[in-house]
C-alpha cells in the first residue's frame, strides 16, 4: 500500500475583479493579467478518508493536490541566513 500523503490541497480558479471594476480599470488606461487568481486550502486527510474526501473535492469543481506541489508566495525569497 502507498503512504498516504497527511495533507491534500483543494484549488480552484476564482475571479478576483468584477467585470465592472476591470472596465474601469481599462478606460484609466491599465491593464488587466487575467482577471482570475488560483487560491488553495490544506486539508488534513488520513488512509481512511483520503480517497472520498479527494472525491467529494473534485465532484465540486475543485483540483486535488499535494502540498508538495503548492508555491506559496510568503516564502518565496525567504533564505537561510548566510545564503
């Protein structure tokens, strides 16, 4: 039996601005990058629910990760002192 990896991700595209606010955004002469943004939530699974949680997460629309794979932003440039 595989290990179980102890930590899941959900993620999910969601739309940061409203059409409005891009609009507005535009006519002052900005550019918008997309409009969207990927936000993530860990959740703590174990052998015995892991699979049905994963299942639960992609029937609602959501991508199921590891935490592995997650970047997180407050860490990046974060360096051991020395380096």
């Amino acid at each position: 039996m595989p290990k179980c990896e102890r930590w899941i991700v959900a993620k999910k595209l969601v739309v940061v601005l409203d059409a409005a606010t891009i609009k507005e955004i535009i006519d002052l002469g900005g550019q918008v990058g997309g409009g969207w943004c990927q936000v993530h939530q860990h959740i703590h699974v174990n052998p015995d629910n892991k699979e049905k949680i994963e299942k639960l997460l992609t029937d609602k629309g959501y991508e199921v990760d590891i935490t592995s794979s997650i970047r997180h932003p407050e860490n990046e440039g974060v360096h051991e002192v020395g380096q």
